[in-house]
C-alpha cells in the first residue's frame, strides 16, 4: 500500500502514466522517457492508463528468485521483500 501512496499523489486508488512518472527520480531525457513508458506498460496490463495493484501482484513473479528456488524464502516473502523496497518516507 506505501507504494500506492507514493505514486497516487491524488488519492484517487489507482496510478496514472503522468502519477507513475512524477515518482520516478532524476530528470528524464527522451530515452529515459521512452524507458519509464515501457515499463508503465508492463504494468498497466489492461492498457487503461492506470497501474491497480492487482497489476503489480500479477507481473512480479516471486517464484524465480534464486531464495525460493533454493527454498530459503517463500514466494510470498519475496514479493513482500520487493513491495518494502518501495516504502519511501513511511
């Protein structure tokens, strides 16, 4: 959820392209640009302009991480381990 409300300056529930790219650091040339759209397609699997976070749970796939091929971690703590790296000023 922190990740949300990072990226959803205005409370609306869902991540817009304009959202998504105002949460992504650094000044952006037309190839970084071009960068930031690819991946914002990635995850906007409908196609509607809005990342629902039932988009990211669907595109991480927790399963190939060498930690649970090795059966050190569980899916489920990877993916939990991937969504805190996004918890920015929580």
């Amino acid at each position: 959820q922190t990740l949300f409300d990072y990226f959803d300056k205005d409370g609306s529930g869902t991540v817009d392209f304009e959202e998504f790219l105002t949460g992504v650091r650094g000044a952006l040339n037309e190839r970084r640009k071009g960068l930031v759209q690819m991946a914002f397609a990635v995850l906007d699997k409908d196609g509607s302009g809005i990342i629902e976070p039932s988009e990211i749970v669907s595109t991480y796939d927790a399963s190939k991480h060498p930690d649970v091929i090795a059966g050190k971690k569980t899916a489920d703590e990877v993916f939990r381990e991937f969504l805190d790296t996004f918890d920015v000023g929580g």
